[in-house]
C-alpha cells in the first residue's frame, strides 16, 4: 500500500469513529470510558531506548472486550492497516515513525483459575506488567518464576519472546494461552504444547507473527517452592546460605541484574541485544580449539550454546561507540543510547557493526533478540 492509499485508509478509520483532535475516547451509553485512541502519538516514553518516533494511531485498552468489539465493528478498514502489539516496548527498536496502528493493551487482572496438591493454574492479562506478576505469584505462595525476576515487559511479551533467564524459561511454566485472532475476530486458547516454545522463539513470532493479541496467559506453578540456583552467578551469591526461600532467590536475581545491566532511565537500553548463538560440535570444536576459554553452555544432540556477551568482549568492543549509541562497559551484549540523542538507526548501525566483527572473527553470524522496526 502506498502512503497516499494509507492515509485514505487511516482517515475513513478515524471519520467512522467521529475523529476530530490528536486524542478521542470511546465512551459506552453509560459514558463508561472505554479507550483511548491517539494519531500522530510520540513514542519515546514506549520504548526503552528512548528514540524518537511517531504512530500513526496508538490504542490502549483496559478491558479485552473493549478492543475486540473495536475490530469487529470496523473489520473491513482494521485488515487494511498494518499494526503492531505494544508491551512496555522493551524489547524492540523502532529505527523511524511506525505508520500504523499500534495496539497497546494495559489489561490487569490476575486470577487463579484452578489448583491441585501440586500446583496452581494462575491466568494473567496480558498488559500485566512482568515483574509485578512474578512478586504477586510469591505473595500467593506460586513459585517456580523467581529466576525471571526483574525482566522488563509484560505477560504477554513473555510468551511471544519465551523470555528467560538465568536457568530458566517461561515455556516451561506456560498451561495455556489465549489470543484473539485479529483477521477473523475469534478467541483461541491453545495449550503450550502448541506454542512451539524454544530458544527466545515461540509460534507468535512465526506463524501467528502480527495475526494476534494475546489476551491473557495462563501459568502452571508449583504450591511448594523448588530453587534453582545451578546458574553460576546464583551459585557464587549463596555460596554461604544453606536455607534459600523462593523470595531470596527473587532478591539475588534482583541483585545481580541490577549489578549486571544498565537502567534504562539511565542509559536507554532493551537489555540483551543479541541471542546467544548455538552451534554444531563440527563448528564448537574447531573454536574451542581456537579460542580455549571460550564461554559456553552443553546442550542436547552435540548443540552448544556460546555466550553472545563473551564473544563480543573479545572482540574489543565493550565501550565501543557510534553515534552517541555503545557497547555498554560491563555488559557487552547490552547496546546502549549512551547520549540518551541516539536514533533507532544510530543504534542499528551500532548492532551491525558489531555482527560485522564476530563475523569476522568467530565466523558466527549473531541474531538480534531485540524487534526491529
């Protein structure tokens, strides 16, 4: 679609809904407000980069049902524009405007649907910020998330991404997932076994990718708390405790993520820009011999996983800047707004250089875990 067929399209959107200011609300008879639908909307303080960028429309939406008969009652012109889910924004880049609709839900309840001697089946909105979930899962005696504390995003963005961290993975502790099908308006629920959860993948960046919107996310967790420690920086921090609670595991991931990686208030940043690249034992072997104390992590079937940060590290590159955009200083895989003046594609050009020298030297090919726009 060109940009002239585009602003047609966005224009009937807004004349349907009685557009007449930058920002308008939809209001039931009751004069309930429903949501808030915004055009031209700045971006900066929805992206934890903190790059400039602008939405064509920006929807946000407290209540499920408030969005989806949003679509349904405008189907037709809704298909024609492109559009995007909305987390907290910590997980992506916008390298320019986003000429779209932009759906930003900001949903909150969290219920237990259903337990047993073993576990809990807790059901949490998707615009359930993720950290607050993790502490409210403790209070309520839920444990089996204290590893992925203090990641930034929601509930939802925890199971596009199969967030993890630090041993563990949120696929693991997935029941179910219900979305809305956004070309025909249908809710599905799907068990995880149909989510195809690996490495920092799911079916909601393949197959479903932008035909979507989770609503909610249910989590299959344990009613006795179980403590993996057996990542090496958990190991180091209780190497003198002999009784560790599900909340001091919480508090040592904390920790060690506050130690490790930058404030995004400080330094505008997505945490972890790269994936950490796996390879076979043909390609493992041959820098292993190469590269003694290379960093890496046995997998299944003669896989390794090689740590991403320990690679750029040894390229040189941690401090290294471009265009007020840099290597952090302590944590190579994190890129940084270091200026806090950096674009999106300042940054960019940042991650391709960066690629350019593992290539270089590793013959490794690093993928970014960061979205794109």
């Amino acid at each position: 679609m060109c940009k002239i067929e585009f602003y047609i399209v966005l224009i009937q959107l807004m004349l349907v809904n009685y557009i007449i200011a930058p920002t308008f609300y939809l209001f039931l008879s009751s004069n309930i407000l429903l949501m808030k639908i915004r055009r031209n909307y700045c971006l900066k303080e929805h992206n934890t980069f903190n790059v400039e960028a602008v939405a064509s429309v920006f929807v946000e939406f407290s209540i499920d049902d408030e969005f989806i008969s949003y679509i349904l009652s405008h189907f037709d012109k809704f298909k024609q524009i492109k559009h995007i889910v909305l987390g907290e924004g910590s997980n992506l880049l916008f390298t320019g405007d986003y000429y779209g609709m932009i759906i930003h839900p900001i949903t909150k309840y969290i219920s237990i649907k259903s337990e047993n001697d073993s576990f809990c089946f807790i059901e949490a909105a998707a615009g359930v910020v993720w950290d607050d979930f993790i502490d409210w899962t403790i209070k309520n005696k839920a444990y089996g998330l204290e590893n992925l504390s203090l990641i930034p995003g929601t509930v939802g963005a925890s199971a596009v991404q199969n967030i993890g961290a630090y041993g563990a993975e949120v696929g693991d502790y997935i029941d179910s997932v219900k979305y809305v099908d956004l070309h025909t308006g249908k809710i599905v629920n799907i068990m995880a076994n149909q989510c195809k959860f690996s490495y920092r993948n799911s079916i909601f960046k393949n197959e479903l990718k932008d035909q979507v919107l989770i609503l909610s996310v249910t989590y299959k967790l344990f009613k006795k708390s179980i403590i993996n420690i057996e990542y090496a920086d958990l190991k180091k921090y209780f190497s003198e405790n002999h009784t560790i609670t599900a909340e001091d595991l919480r508090q040592a991931v904390i920790s060690i993520r506050n130690y490790k990686l930058p404030d995004p208030k400080t330094f505008g940043n997505a945490g972890s820009f790269f994936k950490n690249p796996v390879i076979d034992k043909v390609q493992f072997e041959i820098l292993k011999d190469k590269f003694p104390d290379l960093r890496f992590y046995e997998l299944a079937n003669d896989y390794y996983k090689l740590a991403a940060g320990w690679l750029i590290d040894n390229c040189g590159l941690k401090g290294f800047e471009h265009k007020g955009a840099a290597v952090h200083e302590n944590q190579a895989l994190v890129l940084i707004n270091k200026t806090g003046n950096a674009s999106g594609r300042d940054v960019l050009e940042l991650a391709k250089i960066v690629q350019m020298k593992i290539n270089e030297k590793f013959q490794i090919n690093l993928e970014p875990e960061v979205i794109i726009l």
